[in-house]
C-alpha cells in the first residue's frame, strides 16, 4: 500500500478535475491521476466553445431556456440556473489563467451554435479545449501543493469494504489504480476524492470521444454503490468527417451556426426544412442528428454534405482554421465545396446523480464533468454548455470538501491488493473480440434510433458477455485494456436498462415502440 500524502484524489486531468485541483490547492495537498497523459481527455478535443451570457442583448432567462428546450424538459431548473448564474465568473477565472479567448476590438468574440438564441459562445478559434486544457496544466503543474501522475488506469474506487477493519458504509477513501509503466497496482487513499473521468463514448463503434473515454468513473462509482441516473440519454453529434483514413474528427457546430447548411449529396436537397423549419441546421442536435440518420438510411447513403462554402473564403480561414488546414489535407478544401459528414456519439448525457453540491451518494466521494448527470443537460446537452458545467461543478466539489474537512475522518488502514490468485492472460484476443462486439452492438441495437426489440437483443448479448469477462477478470492480471472491457460493459448494461425503462420517445432517446412523449418528465435513475 502506499501511505500518500495527499488529502484530496482527483481522478481525472481534465476541465472538471483540474478546476477543482486548483481551487483545493489553495489549502490543500492533491493528487491528480490521469489515464494515459495528462492531456489525453475529452476537454483537449473540444472544438467548439463555452456558452456564458456576456451579450448586452442576452439575458440568463434566455440561456436557461434553451437549455430546457434542448432538455426536452427533463433538465433540473433549479442545476439550469445555478450553473447559467455562474457562467461569467467562470470565463473570468479563465482569462485570469490565460486563455486567449477570440476578441474584436477587445471585447470577447461570442459565436453562436444550434439551440442557442443569441450569440453566447466565447471561443479560441475551432480548439478552445485544447487552449483551457493547456492553460489549466501549466497552472496545475506551477501549483506546489498538486502532484499530477500519468499513466494511472483506476480499477475500483477504496471504500469501507477495502479497511482492514471491515465497513459496510460504502465510504470512499481513494482508489486502486494501475501503474501502467510498472504494472503493479498502486493504493492511492485521501480524505476526500473527486471523481472526473469523463464519458463513455468508446461505448459505440463510432464517436467523436477520445480512446480513453470508457466510462471509468461511471462503473466504478455503479459498483461502489452510486445510484446513476439518465444513461440512455446518449448524445450523437450530426457532423463527424466521413473518412476512411482518419476517425473521429468532428467537424462543429459552429460550422453550421456560422452559416453551415445541410444537403443530401444525391439529390442536391437542402432537408432540413422537412425535420425543423423554423430552425432549419440551428435546431438542437438530437433532431440534427436523427435527420442526418434518415438521409443516410433512407437514401442508401454513406453520408451527407455540409456546406459553408457560399461564404466569403477568408471568413471561413479565419474562424475554423484548424478544421480547415485539416480537411485540406485530406484533399477538402471547405471553401470551395462540401465536407461529407455523418452523426457519431458524441456526449453521456446521463452519469453519477449528484447534487448542487457535487456530492454523491457515497460519503467521501463527489463528481463532476462528463461522469455525472447533474441536471443540466436533461434530454440532450446543449452545446457548449460542457464545459461549462465542469468548470462550475469543478468548483462545488472544491468548495464542499473545504466547507466541510473538520468533519472528513483521516483515512483507516487499507487492504492492499490481492494479485496472489492471479497469472499473466495468455489470451488477450478475448479482450479485443469482447470490445469489438460490444462497440458494434451498441451502434446497431442501442443507437440514434431504437426499439424494444433491438434493445432486448443487446442486453441478452450483454449477459452472456457478463460471465466471460468476469471469468477473465479474476483469473488474469488487470491490464488498462481489461479494465476499460469491464467498465464498458457495466456502461453498456447501464444504458441497455435505461432505455428499456423508459416507454416514451424524450430528447436523444427515440423509440419507435413509444414515440410519443410523456407529460411529465421523469428521471430515469437506477439503484445498484
């Protein structure tokens, strides 16, 4: 066991794990774990921007109700307003960390995206994560009182079943984690830990989301005992490059709020017309992405096209000048024609239930980010409110553990793990044949559009891979490779169960069996 001296675990390198890191730095010690590199995270890849209400013209009414229409009304109000309220004081704090956000003529540069009324994203260019991940590092790594460790694959969260001295309070002290350079299993314990581990987007076979996202936090706060709620309320971006060299690389929304129109390549059609007339290519992403569907399926087509071209070529430079220079490369020049496109998951609506707070429910233990539902989003996350919510919720969890550290017990002794009943896998092909049918049954059964039927037949296929990889789990010696198989097929059940309970068609959940919506929204929550 490692006796750390740490107080506070975060687990997560990203907009949510680093912002509470640096507001509990201030008086406290944090360990910050990452899988991989500590820049190997969602935040990095987003392109689009942050939502905040910085327009003269704009008010936080309006923002707030855009987000419950996008919501489809199963948004929390009372999350909506508290995170919208906290928008500018969080692009602040940014700016004070050196982001260097888009400006003109000094102000704050404010784009628009589909959903959104007015003018409300403030951005660096088409990478802003990768500025707010870069900045939020190089503030971590000044910060004496953060350690970041990389290359740290967690297992399971520590809780009071793991104390020498046996609990069954479901207490969280820490986690085990493996050491990917030396392949031992490290006992990390605090006080208190935070959970950021993003999404779990690796989930489907096609996805906007990096190799990492394999809903770690998720699975590990399920098998502690943390209720999840909303987990068949996955987001499908509409516009991922079809390409057959590189995968997942969006292309942003902010394509089409800057003028970006769908066509279908056969017939030459503007569609969106047919699907929302009012917004047209600015409507919300669930319906985006369900009429991109339709094309492609109704058509026979691989794909669709989104064009930008009628606008001025230098606009185009100007504001998406990584996309272009990428796209270029590939031999499409947006300026002058089409990008051909398809809809990828994109986003986990649905997570870990936590409070205003960032608590969960298992004492010790808060979350914040992609991992959670928070009641922000409800039925579909609007964009550019991601994140958003990790830089507030980043700072509840801060300020929980801080208001209450006189009350956080030291932490017990800690079994350390046992790897005695275990060998080296001597066939690691089922690892990659069960990560591979999970993906694939996830896209076919369990995608933009669903039924009972389909459903059913990927939660049969759930359960017989259930035994399997349990079998392999206590036999053989834990790899990241393994342990991101298991926590995938918790998520895969997660979301398989979700949808099958929820008999109404709300948001990104559309079910041909029950098309209709509901009067009343309803959370979909499950008890371990």
């Amino acid at each position: 066991m490692t006796d750390t001296p740490y107080d506070v675990l975060v687990i997560g390198s990203g907009a949510a794990g680093l912002t509470a890191a640096l507001a509990l730095a201030q008086t406290k010690r944090v360990l910050v774990l990452a899988k991989g590199r500590l820049d190997s995270g969602s935040t990095a890849w987003a392109q689009g921007g942050i939502a905040a209400v910085l327009d003269a013209g704009d008010t936080f009414d309006n923002h707030i109700r855009d987000t419950m229409v996008a919501g489809a009304g199963l948004n929390d109000q009372e999350t909506v307003e508290f995170v919208i309220e906290r928008a500018p004081a969080s692009i602040d704090r940014l700016c004070e960390l050196g982001v260097p956000f888009n400006r003109e003529e000094g102000d704050l540069h404010l784009t628009r995206e589909g959903g959104h009324s007015h003018r409300r994203i403030v951005h660096v260019n088409d990478a802003t994560g990768w500025a707010v991940q870069a900045a939020l590092l190089k503030a971590a790594e000044e910060n004496p009182n953060i350690t970041l460790l990389p290359g740290q694959s967690c297992i399971d969260l520590v809780t009071g079943r793991n104390q020498a001295d046996y609990s069954g309070s479901g207490r969280v002290w820490g986690a085990y984690a493996l050491d990917e350079a030396t392949g031992d299993v490290v006992t990390h314990v605090a006080r208190a830990t935070v959970l950021a581990a993003g999404g779990a987007g690796r989930v489907y076979q096609f996805s906007t989301a990096p190799r990492g996202a394999t809903g770690d936090g998720i699975a590990m706060a399920w098998r502690a005992g943390a209720r999840v709620s909303n987990m068949e309320m996955m987001q499908f971006h509409p516009t991922c490059l079809y390409n057959l060299e590189v995968k997942n690389f969006l292309i942003t929304e902010a394509v089409r709020g800057e003028g970006g129109r769908l066509f279908n390549p056969v017939t030459g059609e503007r569609y969106m017309e047919k699907y929302d007339p009012e917004r047209m290519e600015l409507a919300p992403r669930d319906i985006v992405a369900r009429a991109n569907d339709d094309q492609i399926k109704r058509h026979g087509l691989d794909y669709v096209h989104l064009d930008i071209s009628h606008q001025p070529p230098e606009f185009v430079k100007e504001h998406f000048p990584t996309i272009h220079e990428k796209l270029l490369g590939l031999g499409i020049d947006m300026t002058k024609g089409p990008i051909p496109v398809v809809p990828a998951q994109h986003y986990t609506c649905g997570g870990v239930k936590i409070g205003l707070d960032a608590k969960t429910d298992l004492p010790g233990l808060w979350a914040a980010g992609e991992c959670t539902e928070s009641g922000l989003h409800g039925a579909n996350r609007l964009a550019s409110n991601s994140l958003l919510e990790c830089f507030v919720f980043g700072e509840a969890a801060a300020s929980d553990i801080l208001s209450c550290w006189d009350d956080l017990d030291d932490p017990p002794a800690i079994l350390p793990w046992d790897a005695s009943r275990v060998t080296d896998s001597d066939e690691e092909v089922v690892i990659k044949q069960n990560w591979t049918e999970i993906r694939r049954f996830m896209w076919n059964y369990v995608g933009i559009v669903r039924t009972t039927k389909r459903l059913e037949r990927a939660g049969n296929r759930i359960e017989m891979m259930r035994k399997e990889v349990e079998d392999y789990y206590g036999s053989f010696r834990v790899t990241t490779d393994l342990i991101e198989l298991r926590n995938l097929l918790d998520c895969a059940g997660l979301i398989v169960t979700s949808a099958l309970r929820r008999h109404e068609s709300r948001g990104l959940h559309y079910i041909m069996d029950y098309p209709a919506t509901d009067p009343v929204a309803r959370d979909m929550v499950l008890v371990p």
